[in-house]
C-alpha cells in the first residue's frame, strides 16, 4: 500500500524548521540572563500543563519544544558581563548612557545583549548601530549615529557604569 493512503499519527508532532541563532557572541548582563531562564521556566510550565489535557495540542507542543531548544542554547552560549572588571569612564556593555543630539534633545539608553533589547524602553543590543557607536566613548565625546534615517551627531553627557545585578532600566 501507497504511504499517501496511510494515516499518520494525529499524536506525531510536526517537524519545525528550529528558530536561528545569533550569529554574535551572546554578551548577556544578570538582568538579560535571568530574563532567558525565566522564558525556559514558564515555556517548561506551559507545556507541562498542555500534556495533563486529554487531547493535547501536537502544533504547540511542537513550537515549545522548538522554543525551549533554542532558549536552552542562548543560556549555554551566554557570557554573563563582569560589572566589577567595567571601567566607569567609558561606554562599555551593560553601560547606562545619555546622550544629547545636536537640536538639545537629550535620551538615556543602556547598553545590553540582543535577547534584553527593546529600544522603546531605551534598552539597545550591544550590535545596533547606535550601541556600536557609543562603545568606547567618553562623556564629551561626540560620536556619529549612522541610521537607516541619516547620520545624527550626538554628544555622551553622562556615563553610568554597569551595576553589580545589571538589573537597573
């Protein structure tokens, strides 16, 4: 008999392509790392309560195992940032940085790994063009963001070294 006339396991979860990786170094700060260990936690909870219901879901068992594959491995490839080791007088990862554009428009951002980011909350991943620009600067400076919008000068006005629980927004 034909394969295409036999019925497969409603139970047989669907082949995923697995979610990418970053092709950067995983630089995390405390806040980032244990932002990913609680992602795993509820996405091992959640599936655990999926397989106590009578006809569970092959769909999203197989999306959270998929997920949690690919939380476990940004955990293993994580490099916890060493606040202790961070010069105060530069901008480096895990850094709290405000700056003032050329119009006196002023922001604060902090500098954290790709998994942490959200630039709404003015937490940029340490490989965005305006992370890459402010690495390495000193209050004063004056460094050029290069943006899909146009370049835009902007000057460091304040440098806030990593905290110890790199918990702080």
């Amino acid at each position: 008999m034909s394969r295409a006339f036999v019925k497969e396991s409603e139970d047989a979860a669907p082949e995923l392509p697995e979610l990418p990786q970053s092709p950067h170094p995983n630089h995390v700060t405390a806040r980032g790392l244990r932002l990913l260990r609680e992602r795993l936690a509820a996405s091992e909870a959640a599936q655990a309560a999926l397989a106590l219901e009578p006809e569970p879901d092959a769909m999203r068992r197989a999306h959270d195992e998929r997920e949690q594959r690919w939380l476990r491995a940004r955990i293993q490839a994580a490099l916890p940032a060493d606040p202790a080791h961070a010069p105060g007088d530069r901008v480096v990862f895990g850094s709290t940085v405000e700056v003032v554009s050329a119009d006196g428009a002023g922001r604060r951002y902090r500098i954290v790994g790709e998994d942490e980011a959200d630039p709404e909350q003015g937490l940029v991943s340490w490989v965005s063009p305006l992370a890459r620009a402010l690495l390495g600067a000193r209050t004063g400076d004056t460094v050029v963001w290069r943006r899909p919008a146009g370049d835009l000068e902007i000057e460091v006005a304040r440098i806030e070294a990593p905290a110890p629980d790199s918990d702080a927004d």
